[in-house]
C-alpha cells in the first residue's frame, strides 16, 4: 500500500525539485521526503508537547503554579481536586506518540542517512522516556507503524527502558562512525537544536544517558538495577553537555503555530497582539511558590530570598480589601482556594472586595512576559529540551550516589545553581546566594546525604520553574522532593503516582490497553512505573 503525507506549501516547494518530474509534488511518495526535509518538525512537534500540556501538568503538581480565580470560575480544578479521568491532559500522550512517531519514520532510512538516524533515536529516548515514567508499560516494539500496526501491544516500562537505552547506544555508534563523514553531514537548517553539530549530539546522548541512570537510583527491579550499572559502565569518560540545549527553527509571531510553544501556550499575548487571556492569565504563581522564593519564615528556605523569584515572577500588590491594593512584593493563590476563601485566608470577610489580577503574580521573565505586545518577544525566542543546570545536578546526584566514574558533588551542585542564576539573568548574584544557604539542609548543601538529595531536587526545580515541570514532577515521585503541598480542594493524601492511559485508547486498543482505575495511580501497585518502586 502506498503512503502519502500532505505537505505545506513550503515543504512541496522545497521537495518536489528533488523528485521525478512525473510525480506531482502535491501528493508526495513518503519514502521520497528524505530526513534533511523531516528532521525539522520532527523535533519541534516533539518539543511543543514537552512546553505545552507536559510542562502545565507538572508546573501545577510541584506546586508551582495555581487557578487564577480573580478572572475564572474554576481555573486549574483537576490540577487541584485530583480527580484524573481518562481523557485529563490525554494529548501528552496521544501527540508525544504522533511526534515520535516522525522520528522513527528518518530512523526507518538506515545508515545511508546514518546521522539524521542518530539524531532521532536521541530525541526518541529523550521524549519516550517522560512517557514511561509518567504511563508505566506503554507500546513500544509494536508502536509506531500505524498502517501496520493499528492496535500495537503494550511492553513492561522496563523493557521499553532498555530499549531506549539501547537506541541511545546505538545512536552513539553511529556518531562515532559517521559523525564526521562529509558524505553523512546533517544540514544545519535542518537540525533546529544543534545545526548538525554531531559531537554536541553525543554529549546530549550522554547526558539523557546519565538521566536515565539518575532515574534508576531508587528501582528495587532487578531488570532496572542492571540497567543502571550498565549506563554507568557506559559513561565512562562521557562528555556532557556544557550549555542549555535550546530548540529553535525560526520561531516568529507569523501565525500562532510558527511562535515558540512556551509563548504560544503561556505568553501574554497572542500573534495577533491579542491578550492571550486562556493562557497567560489561566494561572498564577502558587502562594507556596513565592513564599519558597521569597524566604518565608513558613517554609525551609526561611530568611533567605532568592532573586531568581523577579525573573520568574511578576510582582503585584498584597490584596487589602481595597481597589488600590497594598504593598508591593510576589502574591500568589494558595491551590485550591476560591476567591471567598482567598478573603478568609488574607482576614477579610467573604463579601468583601473581590481580588484583582493586579494582586498577583504571573509568569515573568522574557519567554512569557512583555509590558505590551509591541515589546513582546517570547514568541521568537528559544525552547529549551533541556538547560545546563540539569546536567550539572544529574551529575552532582549520580557523584553523591557513587556512581562509578562521578565525583565532585559539592562542586556540580553549585555549578547547577550557577548556571541557573545565569539562566535567569541573575549571573552577579549566584555565589552570594550559595554562601547564603551553605548551612540550610535540603536547600544548599548540608546536612545527610539524603538532605542532599532534596537540595538538589529543590534547585533543580528552582532552576525549571515555568520550563519544564514534568522533569520537576517526576524527581518529586523519584526522591520526595521538593516539598509539594497538596491543594485545599483534594481529599487525596498524595499526588498521582502515574497518568491514566487516554479514552482513545480503550476505543481505539482495548485488547491491548491495561485497564487502570482512578484508585489505582494513588497507590502503588504492578501499574505503577518501576522506577518508583
């Protein structure tokens, strides 16, 4: 059966001068849309669900961000109440699986295209993985062949992990091989991450290597523990990525689908120069968040700001019961809490004045926020797959575990701050900062190992606010921390330790899709990921 695929205007423009001048560029054979021409929206179809739905969900279950019900009804109420059903947030799945897809279809070319095939199981390890840690079993050996395979089985998310792992080596190989072939180069407008930089590749691939390592720490599974030693074996004298890996194909604010997914979904205005009311002002910062960032004597940063807060948030004025509000500083909604109850907990009767938007804080920094859409900028800006800060806390982490071959925690976890303070703009205030919490346990580097260990989450958390909150999310049901108040709303004692598995796929693949209650990703149980176990 013959493949078809519907291209752009552009993309038949740019393909139907390399085809037979008998085959109409309009209705184009797939197997003659070679990788140089795939590659491209492969990897940013894959990053908009990684920005998007993925980063919602976890900004919103560290406690990062909340419903914004000074302007909505009843603003992030699932994120609050935890009543997850089938179809909550489905599109991460369904839309990662539609992304990775892509990949496979340039990893179907074989090493005439070796480069391009190397590039794409990178990314396919680096996206499948969230999958099976949010998920548990998912499809795998049989994913991916749509016409083939409609209805594909599910594989244990142990298995699917090594076989990541084995694509991730895989793909190594090949770099060695050809990375520096001429005949095998990768057009640098084709690749929007690394410009076919093929030794940058490698360090990325060492890197999601090293994550998949970290994130077989605490596994009691057997499969899993050999897995991790393998990974270690295999990093031995590994480079690691020593920049933020930034995605940028030439976003712009030509149409909402050509803006960087951050802005399209968070952004205060939309391409039109529109307030992007849905997005920007759905959430604003957690009262949690800001009381952590600000040193509240109620949290375990008590006494010390942090100045990363201004670059993450706006500043808004303390509600008062009065239109022109109080003093200025970084307000945000405690999770869960509806606008009366917001009354109550400031010490304000229920019918008194209504908060405004001005009482809040909302998404800041460059990537989000502009003081009107003729200086925004956030739309043209870079995505970020992954930033600095995480590999130098991976690092620190996997030293501090003992990890063979890793050493100088201390000086990787600083290293980690650092890099986020100059993330964040804030570059001069990093070492003031790390002096400042040199002797707070779970914030800087003191106390027990474990303490440790919940420093490092917590910075590494710090370090994605508003970025990626799945990553954030998944150390938190890894390790405990940070610390992560549950919403007013939820009668749950915990977070979910997993995803349901979308509707779609009880229509669509019953005879293969694991059927889990809501009750079941409370607790863990065999449908929990392994590596939370």
């Amino acid at each position: 059966m013959k493949k078809y695929i519907l291209l752009s205007l552009v993309g038949a423009a740019l393909v139907s001068c390399r085809l037979d001048d008998n085959l109409d560029p309009n209705k184009v054979l797939t197997d003659q849309v070679k990788p140089n021409l795939r590659l491209s929206g492969a990897s940013t179809t894959a990053y908009a669900v990684q920005a998007g739905n993925m980063n919602a969900l976890g900004n919103a279950w560290t406690n990062t961000w909340s419903g914004n019900f000074a302007q909505f009804g009843n603003p992030f109420t699932t994120e609050s109440n935890l009543e997850i059903t089938t179809t909550y947030r489905q599109a991460i799945f369904m839309d990662m699986y539609r992304a990775v897809t892509r990949f496979q279809r340039i990893i179907d070319f074989g090493n005439d295209y070796a480069n391009y095939v190397a590039i794409s199981k990178i990314q396919k390890a680096y996206y499948m993985q969230y999958i099976v840690d949010l998920y548990g079993s998912v499809p795998y050996t049989e994913a991916f062949q749509e016409l083939e395979v409609p209805t594909p089985k599910y594989d244990s998310d142990v298995n699917v992990y090594k076989g990541l792992v084995s694509e991730l080596l895989d793909a190594r190989k090949l770099i060695d091989q050809y990375g520096t072939n001429p005949t095998q180069t990768v057009e640098s407008a084709a690749d929007p991450i690394f410009k076919g930089n093929m030794a940058k590749w490698k360090s990325f691939a060492n890197t999601v290597l090293l994550k998949f390592a970290v994130r077989l720490a605490n596994t009691s599974n057997a499969d899993g523990i050999a897995l991790r030693n393998q990974i270690i074996s295999e990093l031995a004298g590994a480079t690691y990525i020593t920049a933020d890996v930034a995605i940028n194909p030439g976003y712009s604010n030509a149409s909402p689908d050509s803006q960087n997914p951050l802005y399209f979904n968070f952004g205060k205005y939309t391409n039109t120069g529109a307030t992007n009311t849905n997005g920007y002002y759905l959430m604003t910062a957690s009262d949690h968040a800001v009381k952590v960032l600000t040193g509240d004597a109620s949290k375990i940063t008590s006494g010390i700001s942090d100045a990363r807060v201004s670059f993450l948030f706006t500043s808004g004025k303390m509600y008062n019961n009065t239109s022109a509000g109080g003093a200025a500083g970084y307000y945000g909604y405690p999770q869960g809490m509806s606008n009366d109850d917001y009354k109550v907990h400031m010490g304000y009767t229920v019918n008194a004045l209504k908060p405004s938007l001005a009482n809040f804080s909302f998404l800041a920094g460059p990537s989000f926020y502009s003081a009107n859409a003729a200086t925004a900028t956030g739309q043209s800006k870079d995505g970020y797959l992954m930033m600095l800060s995480e590999s130098e806390f991976l690092q620190s982490e996997a030293a501090l575990r003992g990890y063979n071959g890793f050493s100088a925690a201390q000086a990787h976890f600083e290293a980690g701050v650092n890099a986020s303070y100059t993330f964040d703009g804030k570059a001069s205030d990093g070492a003031a900062y790390i002096t400042s919490i040199a002797a707070k346990s779970k914030v800087g580097w003191a106390g027990s190992n474990d303490d440790k260990i919940a420093a490092i989450q917590y910075q590494r958390w710090v370090a994605l606010i508003n970025y990626n909150g799945a990553e954030s999310y998944i150390n938190y049901l890894r390790t405990g921390y940070p610390e992560t108040p549950l919403a007013t709303t939820t009668v749950r004692t915990n977070k979910p330790w997993r995803l349901l598995y979308p509707a779609s796929e009880y229509s669509n693949n019953s005879a293969n899709v694991p059927v889990v209650s809501q009750a079941d990703i409370f607790v863990k149980n065999n449908f929990t990921p392994f590596i939370y176990k």
